[in-house]
C-alpha cells in the first residue's frame, strides 16, 4: 500500500470514528488538528468534558487491540499537543484522552465497521 493510500485509509478510518460519535451524542469541534508538536485525530465535546480522541484503524484484533498501538511516547506527544490546543482554545470543559478504534476487514469496502471507544485511555 502506497502512502497515500495509507492516508486516505486513515482518513476514512478518522471518518467512521467521527460519525460514530456524533451518533451517540458527541459535537465535534476539530478534526486532524494540527501544530508544532503533532496532530490530534479528532477532537468532541462529550457532555462535561473536551476529548481529544486518537482513532485506530485495522482489519483485526487478532495481534491485540489496535487501542494497544498508542504507546507512552505517543501519548505524551498528544498531551503536549492537547496543552497548546488548550492554550489557544480556552475551555470549561474537562480534558479527556479517548481512544476508538476501528475495525474494517475489508478496509474502505467493509459495510459496517466495528468501533469501539475506550474512554479514559490514558
């Protein structure tokens, strides 16, 4: 797969996850926001709380959860990421760190992908 097949893969993914929370209640504020220090997937307001949200995209879980691939050093680069997003987009709301993960067999020709939400990943 080519990198920009990779990318649109991921975006699409990205698409499933955000759809998925808008169904349950969820307000999306940004998508792919980016600065300095990385990127932030998807960003929602969910009740009380501001969630910064990493979406996982993979045709299983037979190797583990693809939740499991958002590793020590990736969270704290969305941490100092979700800080200066903070600075610039003031807010009442509690940060929150998400991850959801999406499951499509048949990458962009699965029907109904699998997704599922991890709240309070990290």
């Amino acid at each position: 797969m080519s990198g920009a097949e990779s990318r649109a893969l991921g975006r699409w993914g990205e698409a499933q996850a955000a759809d998925w929370l808008e169904k349950r209640g969820c307000v999306l504020v940004a998508a792919n926001w980016r600065c300095r220090f990385g990127e932030i997937d998807l960003i929602a307001e969910d009740g009380d709380f501001l969630c910064f949200v990493e979406v996982k995209l993979r045709k299983s879980d037979a190797y583990g959860g693809a939740g499991e691939a958002v590793d020590r050093r990736k969270q704290e680069k969305l941490r100092v990421t979700a800080q200066l997003y903070l600075a610039e987009h003031p807010t009442r709301l509690q940060p929150r760190f998400d991850v959801v993960e999406v499951y499509a067999p048949r990458g962009r020709d699965t029907l109904r992908p699998t997704v599922r939400r991890i709240e309070n990943a990290f």
